[in-house]
C-alpha cells in the first residue's frame, strides 16, 4: 500500500493534477477567509482512526476539499496579507518532483545536480544584490527565520572564535547586537535559542519615519561598550515587516565598519527591490552587508519554504557549522565541492532550490523585474485610493505595502478601532489585511500587494469593503 500499482497511480495523478488546477483556476471566486471553527475540524478529523482504508483518489479529493474551506487562500489577488504569495506554477511543478525524485541535500555526491543548482542561484541572487562573484558563498534555508539565525551565529563566530567550542561561557561580558524596534522578531528568537540569551538583544527606537534611528544606536552601542558589553552586530532591515520600511543602509554600514561590527541585511521580503530598477535605490547599500537574509518564498512567489542566507564571506558558514563525523558518504572527496550539510543549520535537506531555479529559467530576471514593477504599481494605486478616500497614511516607502488609518482616529496608540476595520475586512470574506504596531506605539491598518496577479479591480474592492468597514465601526 505504500506504492501504489500503476494503474492506481494514474487515476491518483489525474485527479492531484485536477485538484491543482480546479484550485488555480477557482481560488480567486472563494471567500478570502474561512470560517474559524476548531472543533468542527476535529470533529471531522475524529472520524479517521487510520484502521479502514479510504482510496487514494477520495484521500486527495478529501484533502484539497478542506484545503479549500479551510485555509486563508493567499494565492487570491485579495490577499493583502503578509508577504504570501501566489506560488509560481513553475514553483509548484518543481516541489511535485523534489517530493518524487527525494534528493538528499546533506552530501554533496548524494545529489550533485541539486547541489550545483542551490550553488548556482547563490551566485546569481549575491550578484544582484550586489556582491562580488569571488566572494558569495550562503546556503538555502527553511526561511527567514533560519536564514536570521544563520547569521546571527556567522556574526557571533567572526566576533568570538572560541564561540563554537566554549559557547558564550568564556565570553568576557554579555554580547549585545543591535535591531531597530520594527524589526522581525526571529532575531530576537535566535538570539535566545543560540545561548546568548535575549539580553543580548538590544532595541533602538525608530525615528518619525519607522527607520532605526542612527543617533540612538551610536549611542546605545558607546554606553554598551562603557557597561562591559560586547558589541558583535547590527542587524538592518531592508522592508520591515509592519511597514516595509527600509533601514539607512549606507549609515548603518558606516557604523559598522567604524565599530568593526558585523552588518547583517534582513531583506527577507524587500530584498527582491535589487531585481528592478524602479526600486532597486530603495535598497542601495545592501551590497553592504556581511550577510543577507533574502526570502524566495515571498516576493519570488515559489512555494514554502525558501529562504536564502547570502554572505560575502566564503569561509564563515564552514567556521560556523561544519563538524567531522565517520558516517557522512565520502564518495566526493578530493573534489572541489561544499557539502551542504557542512553550511547549514539542517542536516537531511530537502532540494529548496529547484522551485527558485524552475521559475526563474522560465520567468526570466525580467519576468520577475514585470511582476515586482506591476505589484509596485498597484501599491501606488493603492496608496492614491486610500489617501482619496480619506484614510491617512502613515508609513513611507516605495515599496507596495501601504499602512494607514482613519482621519478621525486621535489616539494613535488605540489598537482597538484599527482591529475592528481589519477583523470587518476579514469577516466579510472580499479580502485579507491585518493590523499591527509601528514604532512600538502607533496602531496601523496593513495592506500589502503580495501578489502578482491583483489587480485595479481588486485594489477598488478592498478600498469599498474599507469604507463600509470605517461606517459600520462609527
Ligand atoms: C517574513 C520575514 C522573516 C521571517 O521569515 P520566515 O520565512 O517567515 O521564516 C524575517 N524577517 C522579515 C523582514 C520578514 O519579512
């Protein structure tokens, strides 16, 4: 039962092919957003016991069907949502045939193709964001988070060798990094799973226009170094989350090379701005960076998860994860190969490239550079709409993500009227946003183009579902 016989396996292919494509060509008539009702699910879910067999054409039919009722859809053109896309078809194909083919990432000779592919994309996505070829070395990762954490623990290997080995004990004081109060909170995350513990971490305000706020971190970091601590690193966001705010690059790479601290990039979602020259100054100096966190599955549109660290330092992964073990393959010894395993937080690895490589041999760098200038463009249309239908906006960027707020709010700080709007938004089904917090203190609504296919029509739908949300709250 594990393999199926061929002709069952013809019917299973014929109808995942069918519940893909009815998906793809149906998503954009469902209702954004489900219905939240947890022991509905479990009760439906109490009822498989695993002990009868059900066939594996009503196995998929069951399982694209709940997918459908019950998930956020953010492949739909109005999910203004959180830096979800519309996956690629490419994207979708590629993780069909890494699940099929099972190429193990770990070794090298285990699966040189896979390899050289994920080798390949490092090069090229290094040298659009700036990087000299000779130098770019990264890996792939699960995500953001896991490309964060990566570089915190390259940052923290460059800064204290004995790390590795001894860990923070033999540190001579608390090692402290620096984030602005808008950026991901994955760092903070890492900085406590890596031992270093969340003290470490310290929070510079933002200044009028939610950017780090330079004169806070120079001093933050000179009454560090006056206190014992141990500044190793300055993390900069290119496109916060909340705001898709982009950190003063160049100003935070001069303070880091005049305190010899590493500069870290999360350009998690905004680091795809380098792909078009519409919006590439928006991330100037993020060439800059010692290290980059760069998301595929956000602004690339493949399938999660594909996140990528990029680094301009070829020895520091190595440094940073490799260990001698007897059981790993040996067969590629004597080559001049990376082993994956030797560069990354995981061991047993998945083929997270492929979908990246597939779409792009199909798209093309300028059939990304048409999709991000489109979606910056109904960003703007976007923008235009709210500001003329009376919203005030409140975040500054070039990029298509538009927070905002009614005119009559008084009090910015007051979260609860913003998460009214949001949750009429939601409830009515038209379309997805959110609400959050900017600066550590102003309540904001939050609409982002993630998607490649939304259109004007689209745009005109959320700004009148807004407007009745904003009647109905007063
Ligand atoms: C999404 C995001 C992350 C986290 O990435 P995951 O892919 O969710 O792990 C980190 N930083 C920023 C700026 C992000 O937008």
């Amino acid at each position: 039962m594990l393999n199926l016989s061929e002709s069952e396996r013809a019917m299973l292919w014929d109808e995942l092919a069918q519940s893909i494509e009815g998906y793809a060509r149906r998503v954009d008539d469902l209702n954004v957003s489900p219905k939240l009702n947890p022991s509905a699910l479990r009760t439906v879910l109490a009822a498989f016991d695993f002990e009868s067999a059900v066939s594996p054409t009503e196995a998929i039919r069951f399982a694209a069907e709940s997918l459908s009722e019950h998930q956020v859809h953010t492949p739909h053109p109005r999910y203004f949502g959180l830096y979800n896309p519309a996956p690629t078809t490419m994207g979708i194909a590629a993780d069909a045939l890494v699940a099929a083919f099972n190429p193990q990432l770990a070794a090298w000779s285990h699966s040189p193709f896979a390899a050289e592919v994920e080798r390949h994309l490092i090069e090229q996505l290094g040298r659009r964001f700036g990087y000299p070829a000779a130098s770019i070395d990264g890996t792939f990762c699960s995500g953001g988070a896991e490309a964060n954490h990566t570089g915190l623990l390259a940052a923290i290997t460059h800064a204290f060798p004995g790390f590795a080995e001894s860990g923070s004990r033999n540190l001579a004081g608390q090692p402290a990094l620096y984030i602005s109060t808008d950026a991901h909170d994955s760092i903070r995350k890492a900085a406590r799973v890596s031992g270093i513990g969340s003290a470490a971490v310290r929070t510079v305000p933002v200044d009028s226009r939610y950017r780090m706020d330079l004169a806070a971190l120079s001093a933050a970091i000179n009454e560090d170094r006056a206190n014992g601590l141990l500044p190793f690193l300055i993390v900069g966001t290119a496109g916060t989350t909340s705001s898709g705010t982009v950190d003063p690059l160049h100003e935070l790479a001069d303070i880091a090379w005049r305190e010899s601290l590493w500069f870290h990039v999360d350009a998690a979602w905004g680091g795809a701005a380098a792909l078009s020259p519409v919006v590439r100054d928006s991330v100037a100096g993020l060439e800059r960076a010692d290290s980059i966190t760069f998301d595929a599955h956000k602004w690339l549109s493949v399938p999660m998860g594909a996140g990528v660290f990029i680094t301009r330092h070829p020895k520091i992964l190595s440094r940073t994860f490799e260990t001698v073990n007897a059981y790993m393959p040996r067969d590629a010894s004597g080559l001049d190969i990376v082993d994956p395993f030797s560069h990354s937080l995981q061991w047993s690895r998945r083929f997270i490239g492929l979908k990246v490589f597939l779409s792009l041999l199909v798209a093309g760098w300028d059939g990304y550079r048409k999709a991000i200038e489109h979606q910056v463009r109904m960003g703007e249309l976007l923008r235009t709409r709210l500001a003329e239908s009376g919203w005030r906006i409140v975040n500054d960027t070039p990029l298509p993500l538009v927070c905002f707020a009614p005119k009559s709010m008084t009090d910015p700080s007051d979260r609860e009227p913003i998460d009214r709007i949001a949750q009429f938004v939601v409830r009515s089904g038209v379309a997805w946003i959110s609400s959050t917090i900017l600066g550590g203190k102003h309540a904001t609504l939050r609409a982002c183009i993630t998607n490649y296919r939304t259109q004007p029509d689209d745009v005109e739908a959320l700004v009148n579902v807004l407007a009745q949300a904003r009647s109905s709250s007063q």
